[in-house]
C-alpha cells in the first residue's frame, strides 16, 4: 500500500495525529474526522467532520488512518459506511512497517513517536 499516492482521510485530531503527521510528511490529507462536537468546521486547514455530519460518499476513494487507540466501536462505526479494515481504512500503528525504507531518517521521529504513544497509553 502506497500511502502517498492515495487521499486521506485522518480519523482522530490530537496527539496521535500529530505524531502521526510527524512521522509521515507530505500525505495527501483531505479532511479530519473528531470525535470532538465542538471542533469546528476545519482543522490543519482542512474539512473537519464530527460523527454527526459524515456520509458514505466522503469515503469514496479515500484510505482513512486512524489516530486513535484500537477500539472495536471505530471499526463498527466505519464498517457501518461499508469500509473494510485494512483495505478502507487503517491504524496508524499498523504502519510502522512502511518506515522500514528510510531507517536513518525516521528512526528518531520513531522513538520519539513510540515514547509518546506510550506515555498516553499509560
């Protein structure tokens, strides 16, 4: 899966996007979704929608990553628009391997990234 040639779609604003983002430089990010009401209607200078405002058509075509903790109510909530993990949509941990190709670059945006997923996660 090639992850800059694709839209994205980033599921989840805060500091895994950020680290996210961080690692990954230069993707072709076309909107946010939060779980956050009151986030307003762009993020990063993008279109940003709550659960209330989503429709199947804003996924057409898209690879949405998520910036979230693994959680079964993501995956129903997203294969609630027909979205297959893995093939629509994916986590961000889950894409780790696709750093293995610029080991020296990345690896110190990847401990910094893993020191602070853990820290968050703890």
């Amino acid at each position: 899966m090639n992850i800059k040639k694709k839209e994205i779609i980033i599921f989840g604003t805060g500091r895994l996007q950020k680290d996210f983002e961080y690692m990954f430089e230069n993707l072709n990010i076309t909107a946010y979704i939060s779980k956050q009401e009151n986030i307003g209607e762009t993020y990063n200078s993008k279109k940003c929608y709550t659960f209330n405002n989503l429709t199947k058509d804003l996924f057409k075509n898209k690879l949405v990553i998520i910036c979230e903790r693994k959680d079964k109510e993501i995956n129903n909530f997203l294969e609630s628009f027909d979205l297959k993990e893995k093939k629509h949509f994916i986590y961000m941990e889950d894409l780790a391997y696709l750093l293995d190709d610029k080991k020296e670059l990345i690896a110190d945006k990847l401990m910094y990234c893993v020191l602070t997923v853990y820290l968050y996660l703890k």
